[in-house]
C-alpha cells in the first residue's frame, strides 16, 4: 500500500521512492501545481485528508506529516503525535487506528479519483496553526435584542476542560458511531472511555448509559422526536471537569441512503431543552447519572458547551447552523449559563463568528 510508504519516509521524503498509483491520480486532478511528482502528490494528499473530520483528520495530517511542524520528523515521532489524538500507546494506535486512519485516506482519493466535479482547495488551514492564545474568543452576540457572550473554542472538543455539560450531537435513533470515527459524537465517545494500562477499553459509559435511557423511554426500536436531548454522564472526562454529555437527537437518516438531513427547527428545540434539562438537572429533579447519583452533584450545572450541530453530516452551511443554534440561546431567558462552541476548523470559526457578530474572526494572515 503506498500510503503506508508514505507514512514511513514523510512528505520530505517523496522524492525517494516511486509511488505509480499516487501519481496517476495527480495527472487527473485540476488545480495540482504543475512540476515535480513529490510536490502534486503532496497536494493530493493534502486535498484527500481535507475530505475527513474531526480526529480523522488530525491524526492523518499528524501521521502523514502534512503539518509544517512534522514535515521533517522520523516516523516514530509523527505515530507518536497521531496517536495522541485517540490516547492511545504508540503500538495500539500502529495496530489498529493507523490502519483505519490510512483506509479513511485512501477512501478519499479514491472519491477524488472518481469525481467528475472540479476538486476544492489543495490546503486546509489546521487549527494547530494557532497559538493558544488564539484559540479562544470571546464573541459579543445579539440576537431580537438580548445581549449574549459566547465563549468560542478553536480546538477538539476532547480537549474542552472545565465545562459542566458537553452538547454531543446525535441522529434520532440515539445511535452513538464507533470509536475510530472523526465525527463529536465518536470523539467524545472515545474521551469518556475508561481504559486498562494497556489503552483496552474496559468501560465504555456513554454507550451504556445512553443505550439504559432508550430502554427506560421506549427507544430501543423507534425513534425519537427531532430535538431530544437524553443526558448521561461522562465517564473518564470527569477528570477534565467533565461531568455531564447531553446527547441532541437532531439528524434524520434518509431511508435507503447513509445521508442524514437536519432542520434548524430541530437545532433550536435541541437548544432549549438543553437549558431546560440543565436546570431540572441542577434542581435535583432530573435523571440519575453514574452509580445512581443525582446528575446535579453539589453544585449546579452552569457552563455547557455546543458544537456546530447540523454542519456535519447533517449537511446544514456553518452559519445556517450557527444561526438557528444562536437565535435560540439569545431568545431563552436564562443568563446565569455561560455558552460555549468548540469547531476544529478555522474556518468554520469564521462562518461563527459572522453568523452571531457580523463579523469575522480577527486572526493574523489572510489565509486564516
């Protein structure tokens, strides 16, 4: 597989072996720089990982060292970092998640390949490109003339420390993907696991928790109303200040397809109830969480977090979402919440940013 050539010798080594079946697929592709064979097939791989999401794409920019900081790296260092991305040992990451990783890669060139529409950009600007101080902003919002600050985050939502609820968004059917894949729903999944010293999953609290609440209200073989949100704990993200996931039922699969479709309705109800569920939760008169124990714990529930629902799979533009997701936080009356949104992708930020402020985010460079 050449993929996996490329994965040991790194961009920087392109030049040193000969890859057929990458370069064909350049000579194909509308936009490649025109020159060296290393250079177009950096590009394409750059536009197929582009196609992916999420911890997917991390982990395959990070593998394949497509990142300005990994370009010259030894291959260890480049499995070291992707593996990161899952909490994952070096040597469980190279067994498994890798190999999913370069399949999810060698998927998208084969869609580029087989693609009669023009092909998007080469690059995609990486969130890693920001300095920390970057990724974090604090948006100004006003929506039918209620003032609301939304605390934006540039970052996995894995990485998210110290919110009280964590918004993970999921279709009607309250179906949780695997681990390895790149959407929230599989991130949060994957952060909330509880792991033996080898980085086994030996718990996995959000699938049976939330797998316990669709027996409890008759779930198990029906659907639920767009806009439901059932709450669970967090599993392992306690210890990142974690403590509750509320998981929004709002993408509707399409009948005989793998497409899912989301109304900005549904975004809306989904909101509300969030900060609904969050009061009766803290009111003590919610659902019990882990070991039985009231959701609320000692103290109230005052900070949540929403990623972009419905800009995924559900197919809604960014700031189609954003706007419906901040339209509804703006109209409730609650204020003693503090909201937060979390995106991976800079641009997505963007779109955000106009969608609640009118403008763009200010960030150095163009490009961003």
């Amino acid at each position: 597989m050449e993929l996996r050539a490329v994965r040991r010798v790194g961009v920087v080594g392109l030049d040193e072996a000969q890859f057929p079946l990458l370069t064909s697929v350049t000579v194909a592709q509308p936009g490649l720089a025109p020159g060296p064979v290393p250079l177009a097939v950096e590009q394409l791989l750059l536009r197929a990982v582009s196609g992916l999401d999420g911890d997917l794409y991390a982990a395959a920019t990070l593998t394949l060292g497509l990142t300005p900081d990994l370009r010259d790296a030894p291959p260890y260092e480049r499995r070291r970092r992707a593996a990161e991305v899952y909490r994952l040992s070096n040597e469980r990451f190279r067994k498994k998640q890798e190999i999913e990783v370069l399949k999810q890669v060698a998927q998208q060139i084969c869609r580029l390949a087989a693609s009669k529409e023009p092909a998007g950009p080469a690059v995609r600007e990486p969130e890693a490109a920001l300095p920390p101080r970057l990724r974090q902003h604090v948006l100004h919002c006003r929506d039918q003339g209620r003032p609301l600050d939304v605390t934006l985050h540039i970052r996995s939502v894995a990485e998210l420390t110290g919110v009280d609820v964590v918004v993970s968004p999921s279709n009607v059917h309250l179906e949780l993907p695997p681990m390895h894949k790149g959407s929230v729903a599989a991130a949060l999944r994957r952060a909330a696991a509880r792991r033996d010293a080898a980085g086994d999953v030996v718990e996995d609290p959000l699938y049976d928790e939330l797998r316990a609440w669709r027996e409890r209200y008759g779930a198990i073989r029906r659907p639920v109303h767009p806009g439901t949100v059932a709450a669970t704990g967090s599993g392992a993200l306690i210890a990142r200040g974690i403590r509750r996931i509320y998981h929004a039922a709002v993408a509707v699969p399409h009948s005989g397809t793998n497409d899912y479709g989301v109304q900005a309705q549904d975004i809306a109800t989904a909101a509300r109830r969030v900060l609904d569920l969050m009061a009766e939760e803290s009111a003590g008169s919610g659902e019990e969480g882990e070991a039985g124990r009231s959701a609320s714990g000692v103290r109230p529930l005052r900070s949540v977090c929403f990623p972009l629902i419905g800009a995924g799979r559900g197919g809604l533009p960014p700031a189609a979402a954003a706007s419906a997701l901040g339209a509804a936080l703006c109209a409730h009356p609650r204020r003693d919440v503090a909201v937060h949104l979390v995106t991976r992708r800079i641009s997505v930020a963007h779109s955000i940013a106009e969608a609640l402020t009118g403008d763009r985010l200010r960030l150095p460079g163009g490009s961003l």
